[in-house]
C-alpha cells in the first residue's frame, strides 16, 4: 500500500519530539528523516529515534544550528554526524555520504550533495528512504514496496554490501525476524553463507552487542534455525544448541536476552568469548551453578536459602532454564514459584564479627570460623532466627570460659 504525503504528514504529526524536528527543518530546509525512522513511519511502528540526513557539512550544519540557538554535540564530526539537542530530545544529523574506501570494518568516507549515492550506501532498501517535512517519500531501490511484501533486501548485491561491512550478515537477521516474511532473500542467504569467515575482521563487542539485539527479538526460533542454515550460528557460537533455545521459548516467558543466550549456549564461557560485561558474565556463571536447584515444589525455607545465595533477578532467570530443561509446556507452578521468590523479602544474615567479640572471641580467624558455622546454622533453619536468637545459639556453641 502506497503511503499518501498527506498520511505521512499526519504520522510525523504524532510523533514524540515532532516539535524539535519542525525547528530543524525550519533551520535546514533540506535535511530529510532517514533510515529506520522513515521505515517506522511507513509502517506504522514506535519510532524510537529521529535521524536525518543533509546536503550540508558537518561543520555548516552546526554553525547554522547554534545560531539559531540549538544545542549541538559533535558526535561524530569524522563521520559527518552532529546531534542536536532540543527540549532534551536528540536528533542525529548526519552529511549526505559516499564511501570511498572499505575494509570489511570501516569505511573511508567523503561528503555529497547526492541523496541517491548516500542511499545507495546504507545496508537494506527498507532502511534507504527518506522523507522531506512536506511528506515526500524518496525510495531509490524500492524499499516500501519491499516493505510491504515483508521482504529484507540488500540494497544492490548483497555480497559486496557484507564484504563491505561483515556485520551487516548479522544485521540481516535481526531485520529478517522483525520485518521479513516466512521466504527469506534467497541472495542474502547465499551471500552470508559465502562470507561466514568475513566475521573474524569485526570486533567481539560489535558481534555481541548485535547479536543480543537478535536475542531479544521476536521470531527467534526460525531466525535461529534460519542463521543455523547459512553457517553463520556455528561461526559465532561453535557449541551452540537450538533445541535448548527451542525449549525455552516454549514456555512462553519474557525472557531476556542474556538467558537465551545461555539456553542456545549453555557455558558460561560464552561470556568471556564474547567480552560481555562483568555484570553479564557474572549472571551467566550464575545460570551454570547447580546449587541452589530450583523447582516447583521447594517451601519457604529453601527459597529464603535460595535468596541469600543468588539475587532474586538470577534465581527468576534459572526458574525459566529449569523450567526449559525439566518442562517446557507454561505450568502454573512455575509461575507460582516465580511470584514466591518475588514476595520473599531478603535474608540478611544477623550477626557480625563485633557480636562474636561481644560474647568473648578475639578477633582473628577463630572469630571468623565462629561466626561462619552460625551463619550456616541459621541457614539450615531457612535463614528465620533473628538476631538474638543467633547469638543464643553461638554463646552455647562457644567453649566453656572457666
């Protein structure tokens, strides 16, 4: 379905940060929104940021902003982009581009006055439009009709475009699960095929922020199954396992991406493999920990042990691994199990070294050995004693002072 201008005025209307965007294009009359924006706004999608284009530099298309009294960041002056900051709304503004030289990781660029030749660059069709304030849709490679016939295309060969660029083959499938249809681009899968060990020329951070945002997505599974296909999964993730992945997706959860990144991969390795964070990487050495086990059926006491060995958000991820591994099908006692791990107000063990001293242990690795055995006495009582009753406990575990 062809968008009408008038309808996609309409839509630019409703949009969060409309105002600011009607102040740049009141400052640069020529500038056009651009990429994933206009793709949003032809189908009808939340646009999440507005990007736009301009024949001007970099350096002009500042200088015209702060005199009109906008703030500007130079974000990226080597690259053309600028952002422009309005009602704390930021707008990225970036110089019309042609490539002059690639890597596989980056481009040499040079500026242009040419919207076909910087559209000519970008990775797929539905991401080469652009569209003016008065609603005229620019679509060089015919990306709103591959739009509309749910059908992810690489803008001229798709080859050159991953040899240009290898993590454009990952970029694929995150836009295969979002906006492609059930017949994937035959060209694009041959391509990404032809080029897995194009891969080894990115960076591991590039790799895995990608690659969670595919985790994340919808339509996993058969992007899964489709990446398994062209080679590029076992590139990316040797020991990797679909049908674990399969099985957690089964249960029918809002899982995030770090734990169907453990499901597809089930070894805490794959942190390390993929530079993720330490907060990332920590999770991921949480989910492999058999202890506590985890099941539908544990009381109170076991969950309140569970809680001081691992933070409720780590226990909830494993209640969905053990729930894959054990039963995949959406059982109510999980989700129970879920909610009382929840409503648990977390243990905090009473005592301290100073109530050891206070009952007569000198400070040294006897006190600590003292106060490690009643920690572990309260857990066996589920973590219930309160302060006191820790202290009675240790004052007739202590050694007769006579």
């Amino acid at each position: 379905m062809v968008v009408s201008p008038s309808l996609l005025q309409e839509r630019l209307r409703h949009l969060p940060g409309f105002a600011g965007l009607e102040r740049l294009w009141a400052i640069i009359p020529t500038a056009r929104l651009v990429g994933g924006s206009v793709r949003d706004v032809l189908c009808g999608a939340t646009v999440h940021d507005l990007d736009l284009a301009s024949p001007l530099p970099p350096e002009e298309a500042q200088a015209r902003l702060e005199k009109a009294g906008v703030k500007v960041a130079p974000t990226g002056l080597a690259h053309g982009t600028i952002t422009a900051v309005i009602d704390h709304h930021p707008y990225e503004v970036t110089t019309l581009r042609r490539d002059v030289e690639t890597d596989g990781r980056h481009a040499v660029v040079a500026w242009t006055d040419d919207w076909q030749e910087d559209a000519a660059r970008r990775d797929f069709t539905i991401n080469a439009m652009s569209l003016d304030r008065d609603g005229t849709l620019y679509d060089f490679f015919h990306g709103q009709e591959d739009l509309e016939a749910r059908r992810v295309r690489f803008v001229g060969q798709a080859a050159q475009r991953i040899e240009e660029d290898a993590l454009r083959a990952l970029r694929f499938f995150r836009f295969q699960a979002r906006y492609g249809g059930d017949v994937p681009d035959r060209e694009a899968c041959a391509a990404i095929t032809q080029h897995c060990q194009n891969m080894a020329q990115l960076s591991v951070e590039r790799i895995a922020s990608e690659l969670l945002k595919i985790l994340a997505g919808p339509n996993l599974e058969s992007t899964i199954g489709l990446m398994d296909q062209t080679g590029l999964l076992r590139t990316l993730l040797p020991q990797a396992e679909p049908s674990g992945l399969a099985a957690l997706l089964a249960c029918k959860g809002q899982q995030r991406a770090l734990v169907r990144l453990y499901a597809l991969s089930p070894d805490p390795a794959v942190g390390q493999a993929l530079k993720l964070s330490n907060v990332e990487k920590s999770a991921l050495n949480a989910y492999a920990k058999a202890h506590p086990v985890l099941r539908p059926e544990m009381d109170d006491d076991d969950i309140r042990r569970a809680r001081v060995l691992q933070s409720e958000a780590v226990l909830i991820d494993r209640t969905w691994l053990a729930q894959a591994h054990y039963d995949a099908s959406p059982e109510d006692s999980w989700g129970r199990l879920r909610a009382r791990i929840a409503a648990i107000v977390q243990p905090e063990f009473p005592l301290s070294g100073r109530d050891g001293i206070m009952l007569g242990l000198k400070p040294g690795p006897e006190l600590g050995q003292w106060i490690k055995k009643a920690r572990a006495w309260w857990m066996a009582q589920g973590c219930r004693p309160d302060r006191h009753a820790c202290q009675t406990w240790l004052m007739q575990q202590l050694p007769s002072q006579e």
